[in-house]
C-alpha cells in the first residue's frame, strides 16, 4: 500500500488511513515502524523522513503492524 501524504502529517494521521483503507476492527491496535523502531503517534513525517529517507529513490518506507487487543499478533 502507498500513501502520498504532507511533510506535516503526523503518524496518528498515516494510522487513521491505514484503518480506515484496510477496514480494521475496533478490537485491533496499529504500530508503525521505521528500520525496526516503532514511531511516536504525534511525531511528524517530515522529521522521520529526514532521518529514515531511502538515499537511493529518496522515498520513506514503513511497516505497518496490527495487533489483536486480546493477545493475537499479525504483521504486514
């Protein structure tokens, strides 16, 4: 899945459309995660971008993880 969104967007935002594009319940919580470290809901993407960019297409790539309130782990 790709997302085109402003430098201003923070994670919080990038989690509401991951939910509400992959229909998730309200029973699962979403993570998501640069080179293995999980980000902050109210940090910015222009900051991350800064810092985790791809030097050789210059785009930023996440991995995204839900997990089920009740102990079930599933990853994307």
């Amino acid at each position: 899945m790709r997302f085109l969104v402003p430098r201003e967007s923070t994670v919080g935002s990038i989690l509401r459309n991951i939910r509400s594009k992959q229909e998730i319940s309200s029973t699962e919580s979403l993570f998501l995660f640069v080179d293995n470290t999980m980000l902050p809901v109210h940090q910015a993407v222009e900051e991350i971008y800064a810092r985790h960019h791809s030097k050789v297409d210059l785009r930023l790539y996440m991995r995204y993880a839900r997990e089920n309130t009740f102990g079930a782990f599933c990853s994307k």
